[in-house]
C-alpha cells in the first residue's frame, strides 16, 4: 500500500502498520502502538485510517469513562452509517458486556451491522 505524500519519512513505520492490517488472518487482532509524547504517533495512525477507509478513534484519559464510551460509540455509529442508538449504552439494549464476558444479541447485532459497512 503506498504511503500518502503528506508522511514524510517514517517508511518502516507504515511498511509495519499497513502489513499488520491488510494481514489475511481473518480473526479480529488488536494492535497496539506506544511511544514518547508528540512524535507522530497519531498522525501516522490518522493516515493511515484515512487511506485504508478505516476509523480511527483516540482516548482522552481526562473525558471520562461514561464520556469516552459515548463518544467512542457515537464515532462508531457515524462510520458505520447506522443511528448512534445502536451502539449507544442507553439504547436500551441492555447493559453493554464487559470484557471477558460473552456477548449478548443485541451486541453481537450491533457488531455485524458495524462490520457491514
């Protein structure tokens, strides 16, 4: 995948992000990027998202548990083209799984309807 002209340099960095996403293993993978404050790290991530048509969605620590997931659900929504209702914790759908447990239904729902984008 070509990098866009806006990253300068930093051609290891995407060889290692675009191989990690378009890697065929079809089971969901999570990915995990750290590094000092202020060095591109979301930048890179925001390119990369835009290039491959995907979403991206940062974590502010001092927004709140109940904030974050509103946003983060509202984010999610809007990518998928569905009402924000859907993936919202007062849908009232039920109360959300935390993780470790399984899904219920209305979660599972919620996911395939995401995934079909």
């Amino acid at each position: 995948m070509l990098k866009p002209p806006r990253l300068l340099a930093r051609d290891s960095e995407w060889s290692m992000l675009t191989e990690f996403v378009t890697h065929p293993d079809p089971r969901l993978r999570l990915g995990v990027l750290s590094g000092r404050r202020r060095v591109g790290k979301s930048y890179l991530l925001r390119a990369l998202a835009d290039t491959m048509d995907g979403l991206y969605v940062s974590a502010v620590a001092e927004e709140g548990t109940v904030a974050a997931r509103r946003r983060f659900a509202d984010d999610l929504a809007r990518y998928a083209g569905v009402s924000s209702g859907l993936f919202r914790d007062d849908a009232g759908l039920g109360v959300p799984p935390r993780f470790g447990d399984q899904p219920d239904h209305a979660t599972a729902r919620r996911l395939r309807t995401a995934g079909h984008r």
